[in-house]
C-alpha cells in the first residue's frame, strides 16, 4: 500500500504550551538559527483560530517563542 502526503501551504510545526510567565505560547524549532528567526518574527500565526506574535528566541536551544495576542489588526488591500 502506497501512502501519499502533501505540503501544506504556510504551514510550520509548532509546539503549543501554557506558561504563567506567558501565558499561552507557541514554540518553533529554528536550526539554521538567526536565518531562521528574521524570516519570522515579523508575522503573526494563527494556530486554532488565535493569533500569535513573536516574544524571543532562544539562541542555545534553537527555539523562537510567539505569545497569543488578543488584538491583531488585519491589512487589507484596496
């Protein structure tokens, strides 16, 4: 039996947690580091319907950290 998988468009894997400190978080595995980091910390993520923006990283670990954020405001274009 052939078992088939596809990509998933804007998708990252993501490890979900609940931090007094934080509150509720998302952390992301960055092995390239710094190179992975700048390509990220300027989007929110949405994961279950709430959105996530960036708090740090962890340089030794290779882990990037987003808190949940009540208000996010959304462009639009004209």
């Amino acid at each position: 039996m052939q078992i088939t998988a596809s990509i998933v468009a804007n998708a990252i894997a993501a490890t979900l947690s609940d931090s007094p400190e934080f509150g509720r978080r998302l952390t992301i595995s960055v092995p390239e580091g710094w190179d992975d980091v700048k390509k990220l910390c300027r989007k929110v993520l949405r994961h279950d319907g709430r959105d996530f923006t960036f708090i740090g990283w962890n340089s030794d670990r290779n882990e990037c950290f987003f808190r949940e954020e009540k208000s996010i405001a959304i462009i639009k274009k004209k």
